[in-house]
C-alpha cells in the first residue's frame, strides 16, 4: 500500500506548510482515452491542483509538485550557461514539461509526447519516489523493477558508501 507521509515532529504534529512530502510505494492504472491516468488518493491529498510532468532520465516520466518543480527550476537556471551539458539539459528537461491540473476525479493529463517518450499506452504505474512521482508503461516498470530487484544488495551497498 501507498501512503503520502509528512515527517512527524517529536509533538506528534504534521510539519507546517512548506516541509517536505514523501511519496511512496505504487499503484497500477489503466490509462483512459484521453491520456488520462488517477492520481492515487495517497498522493493527491495533499497536493495542490497543479502538477509539472516531463521526460524522465529512464523510461518513465517525472511528475512533481509545484514546491519541488520551483526548487529544480531554480537549480536549472542556476547551471552555467558556458557548459554545453548544462544547456542541453535543461533544454530537453524544460522543453517538455507541462503543467497540468488534476481534475475534479483525481485525474491528470499526460501530453501524447510523454506518453510517447515512456510507451505508455494502456495500463501505466506510478511509483512514489521520495519528492516525485514516476508513470512507468507497465510492462516497463515490471521489467525494470524486476532486474532492479536482482541487484538490490549491490545497490544498497553502493548506496550506503555514500552516507545514506
């Protein structure tokens, strides 16, 4: 199951406005003929109607709130304009966001080129991925999160040399 955590205070109190949402766990969809998927209500709870999706680095598609999109656009703008990779980057990770709105059913639009980009076609999953969420095709994320898994102990391993 999938739940949106606030970090809890030693009070036992949600943290005041502005602290940072956690999104975990995953939720499979079918995906209308729109191009619309659900946003689970775990998620959407506490989220403000609009949305930012663009490419993610692998085949899925990154969605984040409006608090996190300012703090990675403001990271984006501050790349130096005399770095090739900084342009290219923020070119291709900027020219295809999207704000969209959820609807009044917890809906939200992905744009037929992010479709594209991921291969979502009929069933879509979104992953919570600590400060964003990720749609994957399903199929993808089943393949992916299948050799992933393979690899969890090396990765953790990794991962932990690096202060986790």
């Amino acid at each position: 199951m999938l739940y949106l955590w606030w970090i809890v205070g030693a009070s036992g109190e949600k943290w005041k406005e502005g602290e940072e949402k956690v999104f975990l766990g995953q939720f499979r969809h079918k995906v209308d003929g729109k191009g619309r998927i659900t946003i689970p209500n775990e998620f959407r709870k506490d989220l403000s109607p609009t949305l930012y999706l663009t490419k993610g680095i692998e085949t899925c598609i990154f969605i984040f709130t409006e608090e996190e999109w300012l703090k990675i656009a403001g990271r984006i703008a501050a790349l130096p304009l005399a770095r090739k990779v900084g342009r290219e980057f923020a070119r291709i990770f900027l020219a295809n966001a999207t704000a969209q709105v959820i609807d009044g059913q917890g809906r939200v639009m992905i744009p037929k080129h992010l479709r594209e980009h991921a291969q979502i076609e009929k069933k879509a999953v979104t992953v919570g991925v600590g400060t964003r969420i990720e749609v994957w095709a399903e199929n993808w994320w089943d393949q992916y999160s299948q050799d992933v898994e393979g690899k969890f102990g090396e990765i953790t391993e990794n991962i932990m040399d690096s202060g986790i």
